[in-house]
C-alpha cells in the first residue's frame, strides 16, 4: 500500500492519529521536503514518529518515484506531506504513477493554507481562484496572475496567493555542466510579492480591466499554524513596506466583505498594531 499523509502546518503533533499509526508501521517513510516547510528540523519529526524519514527533494519525487514506490505492492510505504497532500499536484501525479503500477494507494488528509487561512476572518466560501506569484528574474517577469485575481475582484471574490518557494533549485552552471549544484533556498515574502504587483499595475502593460490599485486591500499571513504565526492587512502600498518576518507567507487579496469579514479584519490593519 502507498500512503500519502498529510502532516499539518505548524507543529509535529499536528499529524492526525490514524496517520501516525500508519507512519510506525510502515516499512519506508519519505519525508517531501520542497513544497513547503515545518518549525521543526526532520530529527525532530523522527523522535516523535519514532521512524527514520528518508528526504524527498523534487528531484526524487518528480523524477525518482519509481524508487519510492518500490515494492509498494508488498509493503507499506508512506509519503509525508506538510498541510493537505493535494496541496500541490506532484502529489496527484505520484499517486496516478502509483495506481498505473496496481499499486494500492490511500491519502490520509490535513489541515493545509488553503482552509487554514480562514483564521484572518475571510470566509472560505468567498474565494475565488487561487493563484501563485513566481519570483521575477531579470529577464522573466510573468503577470499572467493578476488576470486571475481581477477575474476574481470583479466577482467580489477574494484571491488567495501562494508565494514562490525555491528549494533546491539547480544553478544555471549545473544545468549546462551537468553537474548538481543547487541555489541557495528562497522563500518569497508579502512585500515581495507586492512590489512585484504594483510594478505590474504601474506599468499600464497588461490586458483587460483592472480592479487592482495602490488601495486595493490586502492581507498579508505568515507561519500559518505556526505558534509565532502573524496577520497583517492594509493596502498593497502599505503591505508592500511591511516586514512580516520568516517564512512561510501567503496573502490575499481582499474582494467585497461582508460585515462580519469586515468586523474580524479590522483587528489586523496595520493602523490597529
């Protein structure tokens, strides 16, 4: 049997209780270790779940998946996830891989961002579609998202986004030398991402209408789940001055509140700290 097992956000005690049952149990326990990030480091994470982990960087989970479903069929073997497992689609394809090789599979879910970013008062059923923001290069700098999130504003809908993570990024020399060499980990940060935004808006050089502007409200969320986790909200002028501190952070960009969203968010503007 294949398990993938969500594992929560922000603490290792966060894993459900049938996921840490199976965790002890099973005959190999690979630990995904680049779509998102835990407090605690992986010897942590071992001494509660009593099993070595075995890490899983992109490259194994994209490209080497056949090594960790190995003998699968015969065996327990389990793929930690930090949040909900389909928080990112290489979860999905591994299990598609898995099921192609009649392999059993089973997902064991969790808490995630994508639920958990309720906490700042803005209803989950007032979201539109979620979007990602990439960090820009000096010669690659995509907006394709802020039609996602205009599309959602003339809705009313609020826009949740997930900020760039790049761990283990190989290095431009060890694509063309074929030699692994790997960048240093990045994480983005709100203001980053509404810099990024406001250049967009500043540069009149995307298509369609825009319901974005310097006013436009935002709320900025950092260690969500996290015991030191942070919530801000002012305008993406403001939140792009703000330091929200380590990572991991996301933001949403505010469609029509209702008045009990209105009345929750207030505790979080930046003019209220």
């Amino acid at each position: 049997m294949f398990y993938i097992i969500g594992v929560g956000l922000g603490n290792v005690k966060d894993i459900t209780v049938r996921g840490l049952e199976i965790v002890r149990s099973a005959k190999r326990v690979y630990l995904e270790s680049y779509t998102s990030i835990l407090p605690e480091n992986k010897l942590q994470l071992e001494e509660f779940y009593e099993r070595q982990l075995i890490e899983a960087d992109r490259e194994l989970v994209e490209q080497g998946a056949d090594e960790i479903l190995d003998k699968a069929n015969e065996d327990n073997v389990v793929l930690l996830v930090v949040g909900d497992p389909f928080g990112a689609t290489t979860h999905a394809d591994i299990l598609l891989r898995a099921r192609d090789l009649n392999i059993e599979t089973k997902v064991i879910h969790n808490a995630s961002i994508m639920n958990a970013i309720g906490c700042c008062g803005l209803q989950l059923y007032h979201f539109g579609e979620t979007v990602s923001i990439p960090f820009w290069t000096d010669i690659w700098k995509p907006s394709s998202f802020l039609k996602k999130i205009n599309q959602n504003k003339s809705n009313g809908l609020h826009t949740l986004c997930l900020l760039d993570i790049q761990v283990k990024e190989p290095t431009w020399e060890s694509i063309t030398k074929k030699k692994k060499e790997y960048q240093p980990s990045r994480f983005m940060e709100v203001r980053q991402a509404c810099s990024q935004l406001l250049q967009i808006i500043d540069s009149n050089e995307f298509d369609g209408e825009n319901y974005v502007t310097r006013e436009t409200l935002c709320v900025g969320a950092a260690r969500i789940g996290w015991p030191d986790q942070k919530i801000l909200a002012g305008t993406l002028a403001e939140m792009a001055n703000v330091d929200l501190g380590s990572p991991l952070h996301s933001m949403v960009i505010v469609g029509t509140l209702h008045p009990l969203e209105e009345q929750f968010l207030k505790q979080f503007y930046i003019e209220n700290k």
